[in-house]
C-alpha cells in the first residue's frame, strides 16, 4: 500500500494522508505521556486508541468550515464555542482534544494561520479530485536538474521528478531541506549507490545530464 502510496503526486499523497487522519481512532497527542503505571505511551499503545477520536476531529472541523473563507480562528475560540454547545462531552480531555486536532490540521496543512485552505474546504465537502486540484495548482512543477557545487554538495531547487529524486537519494545523503534540499555527496555515499549496482559511468552521466553546472 505504501508503494502505490508513494508513487502518486503529491496532491492525492495528500488527499489519502487527510482523509486517514480524520478516520483515525488514534490520538498521536497521547504518544510519550504516562499511563497509571508510569509506562511511556507509543504509537502502537492500546491506550491511545479511542473510538470517539473521529467525532472528535471532525466536531472542531466542521465548526472551522463554518468561517467564511479568508477568517481564522484561535484555538481558544475553538475551545469555548464547543464547551458551550456541548458542556458535558469531552471528560478530562475537553479543552485538550480540540487544540490537538487544530496543531494536527495545521501540521498537514489543512489550515493556515487559522484557517481551512481552499483544497482543505473542498475535501471535507466530500470534493476530494477538486481538492487534489486545487492543491496541485499551488505546489510548484517538479523539476528535472539540480545543481552541483564544488564543495561535493547537490542542490535541488525545489521538489525532483521522481526518478532523479529516487537516484540522487541513492548517490548522496540529504544535508538540509527546506525551499531547497541539500545533499551531500560522500565516499559511503558513492560506495552505496555502487553496492546497489550503479556503475561509474552511471554516476558520472547522472551528474552530466541532471545537473545545471
């Protein structure tokens, strides 16, 4: 499933990642915190399994949809208008619940300084390929080069097509990532694409013909 997962562009990688969160019954927030006998909660704990969590992600989400585009909203808001419609849900984890999904949402960027994004509205409507859409006008074109430096280190401008993504994480080790990624090329790093069965000239026509110096 991760294969097939892995291969598809960004936006429905995208679209498949939101919709699992939402149906999820796990709440990530309770990894690392102490269940009653002082064990250390996992991924994997029975304990943060919860049956509720959906209809609890999806209570915060649906009061987001309800701003009008281009509003946000602060978590304390959040909180407050759903005590007060619904004073005796929630238990101990009442004001908590809501401020993890709300951290979850924008960690997969379903918001934005407070608000639900055009593609995120559109996927809690149901519209996932005009999601998908929306989201892939906004995400810049893979590109088909990088540039090498003389100091043995790669740049990539911005997101690689697939194959010149797959063979440089191969030949070189990723040094640093953001609006660019950096890799850097190293001895283990060429002896691990050798030990893969790249030869020599494979190499030397990899940085030939991909890079723009």
């Amino acid at each position: 499933g991760y294969d097939r997962w892995v291969a598809l562009p960004p936006e429905d990688r995208w679209v498949q990642l939101v919709r699992a969160w939402v149906a999820m019954t796990r709440l990530p927030a309770l990894v690392g915190m102490r269940d009653e006998r002082d064990k250390a909660l996992t991924a994997l704990s029975a304990e943060i399994d919860r049956t509720s969590a959906p209809h609890d992600r999806r209570r915060v989400l649906a009061l987001l949809t309800e701003t009008p585009p281009g509003h946000a909203v602060t978590d304390d808001t959040v909180v407050e208008v759903l005590v007060w419609r619904s004073p005796r849900r929630g238990g101990r984890l009442r004001e908590q619940l809501p401020r993890w999904t709300l951290n979850e949402a924008a960690t997969l960027g379903l918001t934005g300084r407070g608000g639900l994004s055009t593609a995120a509205r559109l996927l809690l409507a149901g519209e996932d390929r005009e999601a998908a859409r929306a989201l892939r006008d906004l995400l810049p074109a893979p590109l088909d080069h990088v540039l090498v430096q003389p100091d043995l280190t790669v740049v990539a401008p911005g997101p690689l097509e697939r194959p010149l993504a797959r063979d440089l994480a191969l030949v070189a080790d990723v040094e640093s990532t953001g609006g660019a990624t950096v890799y850097r090329v190293t001895e283990s790093t060429v002896r691990r694409a050798l030990d893969a069965g790249r030869s020599a000239s494979d190499l030397h026509e990899l940085f030939r013909s991909r890079s723009r110096t």
